[in-house]
C-alpha cells in the first residue's frame, strides 16, 4: 500500500523541480537551441539539448503509461521500441531533438505541465496501480519517483558544464538519499559469490555518519554506516556520494581535484563503478 502523504509529497517534488529547471533553462542563450551540437553536459554521449529532450520524451511517455494503467493496461504505449544499441539509442533522440528544434523550451514546459497536471489529480487509490516503465513494470508512486530523481540529476547535468559548482537542488537532496539504494539495485552487476565480502563506506562529511554498501559478488546490501571495518572509504560530500553513485563522477578525477578523499584498497575502490552501472 502506497504512503498517501509521501506520494503527494513526491508530486510536488516533480513540480517544484520542473519549474526549477524551466526557471534556469530561461536564462540559457539562445544559442543552445540553434546551436545544440555545441553544449555539451554532464551525461556522457549527450548535449544539453539531448538531455531536455529526454526529459520531454520521458514525461509524455510517463504520462501516457499512468494513463494506461489508470484503465487497466500496462502494456508499451502503442508504436513503442526499444532501441536495440545505446548507439541507436542516441540516434532516435538526437532525430527527436532536431525535430522539435528552437521550439525545446516549449516543449518542455508543456510537457512538464501535462505531467503535473496528471499526477495531481490522480486518485490517491492509483498510486498502487502497476504501470510500463521501459525496464520493467512497476507501481505508478515508484514511477513518480524516478521522475523526481530524473529531473534532479539531469538538472545537474545541465549545469554542470556551465557551472562547474553546480550542486544539485536542495530541494532534491533528501529524496535522492533516499534514492541511491534503488538507483544501485537496478545497475548491480550480478556476479559469482565472493569468498569475503567487500564493504564500501561513504562518508559524508556534511551529515552526521554515512552509508555502506556491502557486496557479495551475487547480491549487496545498502545501509547506514555502522562500526564494523570497510575495505574502501570514500570521504565525501552528500552530492558527490549521490553523483558518483550515478557515475556522474570519475574517481580518480575526483580524488585528484579533493572533492573525495579515498582511504583503503585503491584496486577495489576502482571496482565500485563496475559493480553499478546506471541503466
């Protein structure tokens, strides 16, 4: 049974963070919509105007899917397939984007507000219903929440590139704390059972304590630090643990520039990005 209060909550999370997007995408020169080729962002392989895009494509698509599953289907939406390469993958958003062209902005504000609006005046009795997601069919609050943690990470993306301070909006913060676990669980690269597990500790330096993530080589788990030893500590702040956990981040460059400090077995922290890969 869905949470009532905190699903609310989540919708107001995704509106907040649209329109604090649209309010930044607003001061962005002109030239990143007739020029997208030349703006890159943080997302590895994508411009910043390939990044709105997808943020469009993600909020009609997210949209049709609660409607569907409002009546019952959890079915693709009709014409739907998936790309068979991250190459194609690519193609069919870069077609997408130059189809919309300078009209990216409008776009996105108006797929944002048909969003919105359909998540606010939902029954509080569909937030349970099972709705299509392109990897898997799951509850339409748990689809709420991977829109949230879309638009708080792309946002970065976004920035980033411009800003190199960027941070991720403190509005989002606490939820994509939350989030991390489920982010890592569905880019955990299954393997053969460890002979001795491997603890991962990150410690953030602006909260009180940290989190572990434990792997076993087939499963992992993920927790609040506790005193037991870990093999790898990485001592960072609350963004850089939530950016590097969705590879947004190089370790080394990272450990390098001091925005992560690395105590422990440097082989195995450089395995941490190969045991989570994003999907």
């Amino acid at each position: 049974m869905s949470d009532i209060e905190q699903v609310r909550e989540r919708i107001q999370l995704v509106r907040d963070l649209s329109n604090e997007l649209a309010a930044y995408l607003h001061t962005l020169p002109d030239n990143i919509w007739r020029e997208p080729d030349v703006y890159a962002s943080a997302c590895e392989g994508w411009k910043i105007a390939d990044v709105i895009t997808h943020l469009i494509l993600g909020a009609n698509i997210f949209g049709l899917s609660i409607t569907n599953a409002v009546r019952g289907v959890t079915q693709p939406p009709m014409g739907w397939t998936p790309p068979s390469t991250r190459e194609q993958g690519v193609e069919r958003l870069v077609e997408t984007r130059n189809a919309i062209h300078e009209d990216l902005f409008y776009d996105f504000n108006a797929s944002c507000k048909r969003f919105n609006t359909l998540l606010v005046e939902l029954e509080a009795d569909a937030y349970a219903l099972p709705t299509w997601h392109p990897y898997f069919v799951i509850s339409v609050d748990r689809l709420i929440d991977i829109r949230a943690s879309e638009l708080a990470v792309h946002s970065w993306d976004i920035r980033y590139p411009i800003d190199r301070s960027a941070k991720l909006s403190e509005r989002a913060k606490p939820f994509m704390l939350e989030f991390v676990w489920r982010w890592l669980r569905s880019g955990f690269q299954k393997g053969e059972p460890l002979d001795a597990p491997v603890r991962y500790r990150f410690d953030l330096t602006d909260a009180d304590g940290g989190y572990d993530v434990t792997v076993y080589g087939d499963n992992f788990k993920h927790a609040p630090s506790d005193d037991a030893p870990a093999d790898v500590t990485f001592g960072c702040d609350a963004d850089t643990y939530i950016l590097f956990c969705f590879g947004r981040l190089q370790l080394r460059r990272s450990v390098r520039r001091g925005r992560i400090t690395l105590t422990g077995d440097e082989a195995l922290a450089a395995q941490f990005t190969e045991r989570f890969k994003g999907v």
